[in-house]
C-alpha cells in the first residue's frame, strides 16, 4: 500500500511551523528514509510550491511539490487518478483534506499512527542534533492544552 504523506503538515506538527525552512524538510526526508528502507515501504512525500530537488525518488520515498497549486490541491489529484484509490493511505492531521481524500477512496492515517508503526528512526549521530524527533512534537500537538 503507498503512503501519501502530507509534508508540510507533518513539519507543522513537529516544529509548529507554517512554512518549513529548508532543514525541516531535510530532516524530515531523512527521517523517512530511514524508515521505509527498514520495511521497504513506499510512501509519496507531497510540498507546498517548488523545493530543489522536487520529483526526487529516495528508495522508497518519492518527493513531489505542488508548483503554483496547493499541495492538498495534488494530493487529491493524484487519488481521484488511482486506479485503486482504496490502496492509498493519506497520512495527515488535516481534518479537512483527511475528509475530502476519505470521499474520494483513499484510507487516512494520523501522523502518530504513522510514526508508530514504522518504529523509531536511526540514533541521530552528534551532527544530527537539529533533526525533527517526530513522536515527541506530535505528543505535544496533539495535546489539545498546546493548540491555539
């Protein structure tokens, strides 16, 4: 079954940002390939706008990014295309596109569901100190005293 994951969503539950900077995405690339290699999974990593290296394959991890549309925007795209939109597993916190992307076929997973069942990521080496440790932040977020 392929993973769509919405990228900048995961980002914003892990580092409470809107708009990931380039290192957030970085990390959280990293991050994923390290997981899906493990299991040899696959998953469709899905950016706001143009990211250098957009469209990228990493193992088992594709990169897409949205252009000029709205990452949701391709996300649904790319189910209503599914010749079996019922294999797909939308991973987002996104209650809205979880909803449209559920009435187009598709199944949907919470990020913590997600983190939880590919197991914990590599041990971040010294250098690795900014990486995103994801089970933590989603805890945190999800934890409705931290919403706005």
């Amino acid at each position: 079954m392929p993973y769509f994951l919405d990228g900048n969503n995961l980002i914003g539950l892990a580092r409470n940002r809107s708009r990931p900077e380039p290192e957030d995405r970085s990390a959280l690339i990293a991050e994923l390939c390290d997981r899906l290699r493990r299991t040899r999974s696959r998953a469709v990593l899905f950016f706001d706008g143009e990211v250098p290296g957009g469209g990228t394959a990493l193992g088992g991890l594709l990169i897409r990014c949205s252009g000029r549309e709205t990452a949701d925007e391709l996300i649904l795209r790319e189910i209503s295309r599914a010749r079996t939109p019922g294999e797909i597993i939308l991973v987002t916190a996104d209650r809205d596109l979880a909803r449209r992307a559920h009435d187009a076929g598709a199944k949907t997973l919470a990020p913590r569901a997600f983190w939880a069942r590919f197991g914990t990521g590599r041990r971040p080496a010294a250098e690795d100190s900014e990486r995103i440790d994801a089970d933590e932040w989603i805890r945190f977020f999800e934890d409705d005293r931290n919403r706005l």
